[in-house]
C-alpha cells in the first residue's frame, strides 16, 4: 500500500516539475484513493477461539436456516462452511454470506458420528449451537466452550438483537435447569406423564412469555422454535396466533413471518380459547344421539377427551372429575367425555370403575381415527375444553388441582 502511494506521488511529483500542475487537490485525492484501498482490503469474518480440550481435527460448523422450519432443526440447516479448529484453539469462517440484509446463521460444534448439520436440541445444558445474527461488513468475535457450546457462548460488542439472542440463549437455560434438566418420569404405565406435559409448558412458558415481549423478529423466532422444535404446537396455539398478529404488523414481508402465519392458520390449530367450540351431534354410550349445544351446562362445560387404555386420563377420572361432578354438577356444571375407543366391552368397563358413568359418555368407536378429533383438530390426550353457557371456550387443557380450583372459582364468582 505504502509503495503504491509512494509510486503515485513520485509520478505526481515528477510531472509537478514538468508542467507545474501538481496542487493540494491531487494530493488529497491520492490520499482518499488509498484510504479506500485499505477499507476494501479489510476483512469482516466470524471468528473465535474455543475453551476447554479440543480434540486435534475438532470441526465448526456454519449453517444457514433456509426456512422457518429448518431454525433449531436437526438435519435442516444448510452447511455453508466448515473450519477445523487451530492447535491454538482458534477458528475462522471464510465463506460468510454477502447480504444487505441481516440473516440468521447458527454456528455448531460437530458431533461425533453425527451429520455436520445436527443440532442437540433434547439436552440444552449440551447443547451444540448457538444462533447469531451475520450483518455483511460486521465482524463477529466469540467464545465458547467445546462441551458446553450454546451455554457458555459470548460474543465481543454484541448488536442489539445478538444481545437479544444471548438474552433468549439465558432464559432458555435457565427454563431448562429449572423444569427439565435432571427430571425423570415414570411413563411406562403413563402414570406421570401429566407431571411431565406440566414441566414441558412451565418451561415452554418461559420461551413464549420472551417471544410476546421481545420487540425483535429474529430473536422472537427462534424463541418460537424453541418452544417446539419439532413444529408441535398443539397445547400452545394461541401463542403462534399472538405471533403472527404482532410481526404481521410490524414486518409483513419478512418471508419468514408470513411462514409464521400459515403455520398459524385456523386450519392447522386446534380451536383456540375465545372461539366458539363447535357443534357436533355425538353417539353416546346409551346408543343415543346428542347435540353438543344442546346439552352445555346452565355455566359451564367440561369437554374431556380420554380412553379407557390412558393411565392418566383414568386418574382424571376418578381423583378430578368424580369430585367436580358430585359437587358442581346441580350448580350449572355439565361434563361431555369423548373416548378414542375402538373396543366398547372395555370402554363401558372403564367409566363404570372410574364412577365416570355420571355424566354423558360419548365415542364413534373408531379408535383415534374419528370425526370428531379432526374436526376439532386435537391429536393429543389427555385433553380438555372448558366452555360459558354458550360454548365458547373459556380455557383448556386445566388438569388436576388446577381444574378443580378452576371450576371452583368460577362458578363461586
């Protein structure tokens, strides 16, 4: 650089003493020509170095979520580039993506035996990769550790939304530690599989309350992910609705957001709290026909969806429904159970032990195959809906303590 400045200003020079044209302009402009020179020949990389042992041949990798769906995703992220790790514990992408606008790229450890795009999501205390977010021009320096890469990333002048990422990064390993890490359930005889579904929302929870309140796309986004990264978001719905709400508003052509949206399409959602639930003519367990809007409670409705082979559903049985039965039931409470039953000896077996043969019982004995779950667009049970006197759906999924404290409170009040 220095040669070439040299070398003009010699020819300038020269040419000043021959024709006596040289003037403070040219010098200036030989100076911005060089200043010039220096930006172009500046480098804006990721780069970093790795705490811990690092194992000689240790792999980083650069992947690039193409879709909403591929965000957080195992086996979905595009590879754009690898590094091996320096004997000094240093790294450097090299093939960084040239984009005006900022784009989520995740940076992964490698995994043994694993594919290069594979991202541990079931052990977020391991897990392998963190998201960021790569604006051309930018550099990006980090640090990590090897065996704990997401949870001890950093990040040197964070942007605002990578500090809003490194925020998301915090509350989802705290979320973990509190609700999941370490916990083990007995699911074998599913008798503690609510236990478990309560653990998954608390935790869930926390993710969503930081999507509703973030104002930024990205970091909201991948907080989404998060909640499911298997894209099951059928205890959770009304949040995937509020998201769509929000960022259609805010930025209605990120191609992103308008995923968001048809993934939040009514047609893909079970109903949602605050819709009319809707009518549906049942073939009950005494060989009747009954309408739902013809049988809803003076003030509420207990929609309960169960099975006579559902450990857990058997306990709502007798330890919830049983007692709200007998006490609430002559004040304004009406329970309609459905059963995803294809053996009615058993299914008729099953209510008369539990004692749930009080209220309407109701089944097409087509197993989990039936009409109704897929008109309602629920796949999953235990599951329940509670509904006014006119059938709109006041709350749902409430089990346990929580659904008799729930009806308590509302028909006192």
């Amino acid at each position: 650089m220095l040669s070439y400045i040299k070398f003009h200003i010699k020819h300038r020079c020269f040419n000043f003493k021959k024709t006596k044209t040289f003037s403070v302009r040219n010098t200036i402009s030989l100076i911005l020509i060089a200043l010039t020179l220096v930006a172009c020949n500046s480098k804006a990389d990721i780069s970093g170095k790795l705490e811990s042992v690092v194992e000689k041949g240790t792999k980083i990798y650069l992947l690039q979520p193409e879709n909403l769906k591929d965000v957080a995703a195992s086996f979905f992220g595009k590879v754009i580039d690898s590094t091996v790790v320096n004997s000094d514990r240093s790294f450097e992408f090299n093939n960084i993506p040239k984009t005006k606008e900022p784009v989520l790229l995740e940076i992964a450890i490698a995994v043994p035996e694993k594919a290069s795009n594979y991202l541990q999501t079931d052990n977020q205390a391991t897990a392998n990769f963190m998201p960021i977010v790569w604006k051309s021009g930018k550099s990006l320096k980090i640090n990590a550790k090897v065996d704990a890469f997401q949870k001890s990333f950093s990040m040197e002048h964070p942007s605002e939304v990578n500090k809003a990422l490194l925020a998301l990064r915090d509350v989802n390993q705290k979320a973990y530690k509190t609700y999941l890490e370490g916990k083990h359930w007995e699911l074998e005889d599913g008798s503690q599989l609510m236990e478990k579904e309560h653990a998954i929302l608390q935790y869930q929870t926390e993710l969503i309350n930081f999507a509703d309140s973030t104002p930024n796309l990205i970091p909201a986004l991948v907080a989404t992910r998060w909640v499911s990264t298997a894209n099951d978001y059928e205890r959770v719905p009304e949040f995937l609705v509020r998201q769509c709400e929000t960022w259609k508003k805010k930025q209605p052509n990120h191609p992103w957001a308008k995923q968001l949206c048809t993934l939040s399409e009514p047609a893909n959602l079970p109903v949602l709290v605050g819709d009319s639930f809707p009518d549906f003519k049942f073939p009950m367990i005494t060989k009747d026909t009954l309408s739902l809007k013809e049988q809803l409670g003076d003030k509420l409705t207990i929609i309960d969806l169960w099975a006579s082979w559902c450990a857990p559903c058997r306990i709502e049985n007798r330890e919830v429904l049983v007692p709200i039965w007998d006490v609430y039931h002559d004040k304004g409470l009406q329970i309609i159970a459905y059963g995803l039953e294809s053996d009615e000896p058993a299914w008729k077996a099953a209510t008369e032990r539990d004692g749930a043969n009080r209220w309407h019982q109701a089944s097409h004995l087509q197993g989990d195959d039936t009409p109704f779950l897929k008109k309602i667009r629920v796949k999953t049970i235990p599951a329940n809906f509670i509904l006014d006197d006119k059938g709109v759906v006041l709350a749902k999924n409430v089990h346990g303590e929580a659904l008799i404290d729930w009806v308590k409170n509302y028909i006192k009040n």
